[in-house]
C-alpha cells in the first residue's frame, strides 16, 4: 500500500510542476527593494517560493496592489528565507512522504511540525533580515484572508 501511495503521490507531484511551469510562463520578473520576484498577473493575493529544479519567489500582481511597500518587502523576505533554507524542495519531498505514509499513526503531525517549523524559521530570518514584526505579521495575514 505504501509503495502505491508513493507512486500517486509522485504523479501528483509531478502535476503539480506542470501547473507550476504554466504559472511561470505568465510570470514576469520583478523587483522591490533589491528584492527579485515573478509578478504573476492574478488578482488574488499570494506570495510564494516553490519549484524544485529551481524554485523562485512569485508574487501575485494582486497582492502587489494590495500591500503597502513595506509589507510586500516583509513577505519577499519571509519567501527568501524559504528559498535559502531550499525550504521548496523540502516541501515537496515530505508532501510526498506524508501521502504516502500519512495513514500511519503520528505521521501527519510529525510533516505538520516540520513544516511549521520551517514557516517559523523563514519568519525568525526575515526579521533578521530587516523587516517589522508588524509588516511581517500583516503580510501573512493579508495573504492568509484574503480567499481564492
């Protein structure tokens, strides 16, 4: 059963790229205060690092327009933690794992610290890095309310 998962999972994953590669064909690159990122054209707000072969920051043009200078600054940074830290391919590899061997007592919670602690992580960074507690704390929550 696990060896199946797996499997699915993978095949999954793999989908999830191509989904990824179509967004980055609309994505232009884009710069905030040294900070490089692909503006994405969608209205929703959303900032995120992923892929695997070569993960990227991208920034929706939606929360370009919806957040002040400093907050999207706060974001970039927290999403540069997360490239530093190779946090996208962590990611995926345990997405992997957890739907492979998530029916097994213990495991989702142990993949939900991990992950938790790598948010953690990327916030402890970008404040090190310069940005506000308040922005930071504002850019999340904007981003994490503001729906599909």
């Amino acid at each position: 059963m696990p060896l199946a998962r797996l499997g699915i999972a993978c095949v999954r994953m793999l989908r999830a790229s191509r989904r990824l590669s179509l967004v980055a064909t609309t994505a232009e690159e884009d710069h905030h205060d040294g900070l490089t990122y692909r503006r994405v054209p969608d209205p929703r707000v959303s900032l995120f690092a992923a892929g695997f072969v070569r993960p990227r920051i991208y920034a929706t043009q939606g929360a370009v327009d919806a957040m002040s200078p400093a907050l999207l600054h706060a974001g970039l940074l927290h999403e540069l933690a997360h490239l530093r830290g190779d946090h996208p391919r962590w990611f995926t590899i345990l997405a992997i794992l957890r739907y492979a061997y998530g029916w097994l007592p213990g495991v989702p919670r142990y993949f939900d610290a991990v992950r938790l602690q790598a948010e953690r992580q990327a916030d402890r960074w970008a404040l090190a890095a310069g940005a506000r507690r308040t922005d930071l704390f504002d850019a999340i929550a904007l981003a994490a309310t503001a729906g599909p």
